[in-house]
C-alpha cells in the first residue's frame, strides 16, 4: 500500500469527525498566529520601549502580552482536546471493526492466523495508528501554519535575510525523508517481533500446564528471550536513528543562525536594519524552526504509524471466505431432509480430505459417524454450520444449498457439542445459556439436568454463578463437557452435531447422558460422532467414513453381519 492510499483510507475513517477536526484546524491557526503575534512583539519591545522609551507603549505591552498568552492557551487547550478525542475516538472504532471482521472470518482464516498477530493487530497496531493520528498528523498540520505563518513575519520584516530559509529548509527536509524510510522498514520488523511475542505469551500461558509437565521452562524462556532480544535489538536501531535526528537538526539549525548573525549583524552595523527588527527575526526563525524540528522527532512515529495503518487496513481487506451471497434468503425451518451430494473438501492445497460423500439422512434421524483417526469426520460435520465451504459438490437442506441462504439462519437451526470442549470464562449459568442469554432459570436447570450436571452445580457453594475459569479450566474434563452439552441443549435447535461429545466422561455418566441425549435426539436430526462404539449402537444408521470416503453404511446388526470394518473396529473393543 502506498502512503497516499494510506492517507485517503485514513481520512475516509476520520470523515465522521470532521466537524471536530476543522475546528480544531481553525484552533491550531489561532495557535500559530498568536505564536506569531508573540515573535512580532519583540520587535516593538525592542524598539518601542528599549530604544524610543516609549511609556504608553510600556503599560500596553504587559497587558497584550497577557492577552496573547492566554489566548493561545486556549485555543490550544480546544485543539488539543478535540484531537485526543478525535483519535481515542478512531482507536475505539478501528477496535470495534476488526473484532467485528475477525469475527466474520471462516475457520480457515484462524489456521493461519495465529492468535498472538490478531491480537497484537487489535491493540497496539491500532495505538500506533493512534498515535500517529492524533499525534503526528495533527503536529504536522498545526506546525504548517506555524510555519507559514513564521516564515510570513520574517519575510515581511526582511526579505534578503529571509532568503536565507531557503539554504535551511532542504537541508532540513534531507534527513526527515531519508531516516523517514528507515523508520518504516524497522516498524514492520519491529511489529512482527510484538506479533511474535504475543504468541509465544499467548500459547506458553493457556498451555503452562504442558510447559511445566514437559519442564520446559528453561526452552520457553530462552525463546521468549530470543524474541524479546530480538525486540529489543530493532528498538534500539529505531533509536538509534531518532536520537541522531535532534542533534544533526540542532547543527542545521546552528548553522542558519550563524549565517543570520553575520548577514544580520552587518545590516544593522551598517544601518539598514533596527536591532528590534534583527531580534524579532531572529526569534520568529527560531521559533519557525522548532516545528520542523519537531517533524523530526514524530517522524519515527508518523512511519510508525502508517505502517501501523498498512497491517491493519490489510486485514480488514480479508474478504471472509464464507458470507451471505447477495440476495441470500433465511433458511426455513428445517423439515425433510439434509443432502450431500458428490461432496469433496481439501484444506488448502493438500490431499483431498474428503472424496465423493452421497448421503441423505431424513428429518428425525440419528446418524452415526464411525471411523479411524483422521479420517475427515470433524470436517464433515463443520461443512454442515458453513464453517467450511465445501470445495465441489454440495450440501442441501431441504433441497436448498446453504451456500443459498443466510449463514446466520443456517447456524441457528444447528446446535453443536465440538471435539474440543470450548467455555467461556463466565459464569457456569451464562456459559449454558449462551445460545440465549434471556433464558429463564428452569430452562437452565432442565437443560443442565439433562446433561447431567446439575447435581454437581447445585453442590458448588456459588450454583450456577460459579466462575469456571479460561477454558473452564477450574472443572474436571467430563464436567466440562457436559456443560458444553447442556449448553447445546438449551439451544434446541432442530439439528444437532455431537462430535465425541461424551468422549471425557466414565462409562455410568456417559450412559445416563446418552439416555437424554436419545430423549433429545427423537424430534432432530442428529449427526453423532464417536470411537466408543458402544455409544452409536442404537444410531438409526452408521456411516464408516475411512481416509475420507463412505465405506460402509448400514445399521449395527447389518454392519456386523457384514463383517468388514465396522466388525473390525467393534470386535476390537469387546473382545
Ligand atoms: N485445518 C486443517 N488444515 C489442514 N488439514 C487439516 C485441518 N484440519 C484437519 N486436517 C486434516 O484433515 C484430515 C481429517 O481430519 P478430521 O479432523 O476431519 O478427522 P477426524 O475423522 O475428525 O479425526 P478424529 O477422529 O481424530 O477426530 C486429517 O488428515 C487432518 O490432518
Ligand atoms: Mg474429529
């Protein structure tokens, strides 16, 4: 992305504030005349009241000075303030909208994007942004008319000793681009580093539990260490430039002043200029260029800043893989039957996962998913709610493609115990009542009831006010899963995925639970997902879904009469 694409995307984000920055823009004018006004008096302080011992100009003076003073104190005080809020105002919004993109992303979009970037795009891209914004930006703004309007009175009180801004300037302008380019390069390092950082915090503290089994402490801190080194080390660079920039500024800026003592000093020797006028221009120069001195020192963070824009304009220009095609209707109410037809996925670029799936399971039924390890029945189920697309072939509910209706009618007709049991860390009652936050107590109680928790919650000193931790990390495997459970039963939705829903739990609880979820699967649809055989036996049907192919399909008893892999699978475990 170009700076000027940069700029106009930013301006397009800054539009609902633009009331707010033109008045602020007008504040930073007032600012910079008074700014003038105050290099202008010395000339009359000098002349006026030093040399002519003017008395009327004497009791003015203290009085415009005060004026002057207190007035660039408040219109700075105005501009200042709209600007913090303009730019806390784009930090909240930018915030808002890539949680929200994220959000909106398929579940391929986070197998590559690792938690720890998408984090570290959210919080400090977006303060970067900020800073630059608020910051930067507006310095640059406010320091131009502080400029013009500097480089205005010194031309107006003498143009020959003016001309001498223009040997300053480029030189000046020379190291703001140069180190410009720099900055930029080590922010994109620099930030990939925090991005890098982020992870490591991120996966070493949700999973300290392998750390310490594994001892690896030592081989975890060393890595941290490398990164935060690594940190560091471009940190310091960026320092290094920065902290050159004042210095060599200072030396340009050295050097303008001598050329204007001898250029000016000989003008007043020889009688064409007032030493009030020698003065003033000197301190208005000086004044001039204490802002494009200050270009210098935001420099570093205005290329931090856009680079900062780059990333996080570049994320929310994923387009999310899975949306709404245009015109998509609601999914009616589910009523006859789901369909795949000749449906094959792959991940990426890699081997086709599943190949040519047939089937068609009618409203009311339970169908049982068996088959080895990796053999794609996570990711047939996760083709059903749309968090995958399928790549050929189709999925239809009755009749209709879901790639034809809105994704959020879909997902609410589809309620989901996943592989990997995933809790909020809130209370037991809201991590239940997820699906419906309104739900009312005895719903609730039934549904943690039928997942056979509700003994155990009512046992707790807090009930279902209890915090469960991150992951629900303060309950026992089985305990979790039965919450995950409850929670989708409260969802009641006609559909329902059961993906080793029961996998954690003893062989007493598992049986009682599979006895409500038979209760609850009589009026759905079910797509159960097991290895303990023991659980799908009563399944209206089986399918053995092997390296991604149906390779056997029937009921229990047909299956063993069978006698190929289902009678294999099921011999294993009880014999
Ligand atoms: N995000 C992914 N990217 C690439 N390949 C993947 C991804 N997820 C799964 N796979 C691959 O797809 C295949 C099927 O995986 P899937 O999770 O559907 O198997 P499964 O039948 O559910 O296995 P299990 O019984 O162990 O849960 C596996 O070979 C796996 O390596
Ligand atoms: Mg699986």
């Amino acid at each position: 992305m170009t700076n000027k694409e940069i700029l106009l995307r930013l301006f397009e984000v800054l539009k609902p504030y633009k009331f707010k920055l033109i008045i602020a823009i007008f504040a930073m004018i007032f600012v910079a005349a008074f700014t003038g006004a105050q290099a202008y008096l010395v000339k009359d302080l000098l002349d006026k009241i030093f040399m002519e011992k003017n008395t009327n100009y004497l009791k003015a003076m203290p009085l415009v000075v005060l004026g002057v003073f207190f007035l660039k104190g408040v219109f700075y005080y105005v501009y200042s303030m709209l600007l913090e809020m303009v730019g806390q105002s784009v930090i909240r919004d930018f915030r808002t909208a890539i949680f929200n993109h994220i959000h909106k992303q398929s579940l391929s979009f986070f197998n590559d994007m690792p938690t720890g970037t998408l984090i570290s795009r959210v919080i400090s891209d977006v303060s970067l942004l900020q800073q630059a914004v608020s910051n930067a930006l507006v310095k640059c703004v406010r320091d131009f008319f502080q400029v013009v309007i500097l480089l205005g009175v010194v031309f107006f009180m003498n143009w020959r000793l003016a001309m001498i801004t223009f040997i300053v300037l480029p030189l000046a302008a020379y190291p703001i681009v140069k180190f410009g380019r720099l900055f930029r390069k080590l922010s994109t390092a620099t930030q990939e580093e925090v991005a890098n950082v982020t992870n490591t915090l991120h996966e070493t503290i949700t999973g300290n539990r392998i750390v310490k089994a594994f001892t690896k402490e030592k081989y975890e801190g060393e890595r941290f260490k490398k990164q935060v080194f690594g940190l560091f080390s471009l940190t310091m660079k960026d320092a290094r430039y920065r902290c050159l920039q004042h210095p060599m500024m200072e030396c340009i800026g050295g050097f303008a002043i001598a050329l204007i003592i001898w250029f000016g000093g000989l003008e007043v020797i020889n009688g064409t200029a007032t030493p009030g006028t020698f003065f003033a221009f000197l301190t208005a120069l000086i004044a001039a260029y204490e802002p494009i001195k200050g270009v210098t020192r935001i420099n570093s963070t205005i290329q931090q800043g856009l680079a900062a824009a780059a990333r996080v304009f570049s994320l929310l220009d994923v387009e999310p893989e899975i949306q709404d095609k245009k015109g998509a209707s609601a999914l009616k109410p589910f009523e006859s039957s789901i369909e795949f037809r000749g449906l094959n996925y792959q991940y990426n670029d890699e081997a086709v996962v599943l190949k040519d799936i047939n089937l068609t399971i009618p409203a009311g039924q339970a169908l049982a998913i068996v088959g080895p390890s990796g053999g794609g029945k996570t990711t047939l189920t996760n083709l059903i709610p749309r968090f995958l697309d399928v790549k050929k072939g189709a999925i239809l509910i009755d009749g209709t493609d879901i790639r034809d209706v809105t994704v959020e009618s879909l997902r609410t007709q589809i309620a989901m115990v996943t592989q990997q049991t995933i809790l909020f860390n809130d209370t037991i009652r809201n991590n239940i009542a997820y699906s419906d936050q309104n739900a009312s107590a005895e719903r609730i109680n039934e549904a943690a009831k039928a997942a056979h928790i509700l003994e155990f919650i009512e046992g707790l000193p807090q009930g279902f006010d209890t915090i469960i931790g991150e992951g629900g990390a303060r309950l026992s495997g089985g305990q979790r899963q039965r919450i995950s459970i409850a929670r989708a039963i409260l969802k009641d939705a006609p559909i329902l995925i059961l993906d080793e829903a029961t996998s954690a739990l003893d062989t007493e609880s598992e049986r009682a639970v599979q006895k409500a979820l038979e209760n609850l699967m009589k009026n759905r649809t079910t797509f159960v997902i097991a290895h303990r055989l023991s659980t799908i036996k009563n399944a209206d049907r089986i399918v053995v879904v092997k390296a991604g192919r149906i390779v056997e399909e029937g009921t229990h008893n047909s299956l063993i009469a069978l006698g190929g892999e289902y009678e294999t699978l099921y011999n294993m475990q009880y014999k």
